[in-house]
C-alpha cells in the first residue's frame, strides 16, 4: 500500500514542448481558463505560471532559456568553489 507522500510524488512533469504547445493551444482556444484546464487535466494554479513563463516563447526560445539557466547555475557553482579556495 502505498503512503500518500508516494502518491503525491507522482505528479506528471510536463515536458517544455508539452508546456509550449499547450499554452498555443490556449491561445486558439475559445476556452475560458478553468473549461480549458479541465479539459486538458491541469489546474488553473499550473497554467498561470506556465502562461507568465512561458507565455509568448516558441519552443527553440524555451530550450535556449533552460539552457541558459542551467550554464548559470554551474557558472554560480563554479564561483563559489573559487571563493571558497
């Protein structure tokens, strides 16, 4: 049987593709947020963050962001360690 800390960690990570095309979909759809929501099976609270993020990118735009965002992370790593030497 599984706990309900297991079962919450089951959530679906959405792919950035996904992500991209869903908020496209939006666009066109004539859909309220929560009808749209309901029917693609996320929540309101998913798509709003998504929308600010995400909002007018293509999918090339996204993948240079989390590129971007991950040379960041190790460039910030890489000074720390310097500090720390």
């Amino acid at each position: 049987m599984k706990s309900k800390s297991q079962e919450m960690n089951k959530q679906k990570r959405h792919k950035l593709e996904e992500i991209i095309l869903l908020l496209r979909e939006f666009d066109s759809a004539n859909l309220n947020q929560e009808s749209f929501c309901q029917q693609k099976q996320i929540s309101v609270a998913t798509l709003k963050p998504w929308c600010k993020k995400y909002g007018m990118m293509e999918v090339a735009d996204a993948k240079r962001l989390k590129t971007l965002q991950k040379e960041t992370a190790e460039l910030k790593k890489m000074d720390a360690d310097a500090w720390l030497r």
